[in-house]
C-alpha cells in the first residue's frame, strides 16, 4: 500500500512540475520580448521558441501573437510596469512549486505514517 502511496504521489508531482516549467519558459520568453523592446508593433514578428511546434499550431500561434499585438497597442503605457512583473514571475513560479510540492510531500509523509500505523493495529495473518 505504501509503494502504491508514493507511486500516485510522484505520478501527480509530474505534471505539477511540467506545468511549472512550462510556465516558467514562456513567462522568460515574454520578459525577453519585453526587454528586447519588441513587444509593441513587432510581436507578431518574434520568432516562436523551438520547443513550441511540437505543442501549437503554427497559425495559432501567428493569430495569438496577433491578438497580443492588438492588445498592446491599447496597453502600450503599461509595458514597463509588465515588464518588471514578468522578471518577477519565474522566481514565483518555482516558489509555487516548490510550496506545493512540500504540500505534496507533507500529504504523502502523513498517508505513509497513518498506513504504517494502521498496519501495526491490524497486522496481516500470515498463511
């Protein structure tokens, strides 16, 4: 029952830390676009990060760079201020997992000591 514990606790960490990290990489990418200044008029024209394709069409991705565009030129006084949250993000990003990965451990640690002391009330005849 206890290897069966962590088995789902490390099959449900996996996804929490590709989310992370996929989070992570695009957050860096958009500080970058924002640092580089090309944000504004020429964010339709950022190269897409090699790692994309596999995960996004590429006419998605030209209409998301599109709708972006549109919605910077309305917000186009705000840019600096994005631009120093989004620095920001990758740092909170890694504290949010690792909060809920110590929360995820924390659970696991406490289900294993609560199956250990169920064990040891109830001990399984041997045959």
């Amino acid at each position: 029952m206890k290897i069966f514990l962590w088995i789902v606790i490390g099959l449900i960490a996996l996804p929490w830390t590709v989310a992370a990290f996929i989070a992570a990489r695009l957050s860096r990418w958009m500080a970058e676009g924002m640092a580089s200044g090309s944000l504004g008029r020429d964010s339709a024209a950022w190269p897409q990060p090699e790692w994309l394709p596999p995960w996004i069409d590429p006419v998605a991705m030209q209409l998301l760079q599109q709708w972006l565009l549109d919605g910077l030129q309305t917000l186009d006084a705000l840019l600096p201020l994005f631009g120093s949250l989004l620095a920001w993000m990758v740092p909170l990003i890694w504290l949010g997992w690792g909060f809920g990965m110590v929360m995820l451990i924390a659970c696991g640690a406490m289900l294993h000591w609560l199956i250990t002391r169920s064990e040891a009330r109830n001990p399984v005849p041997a045959n």
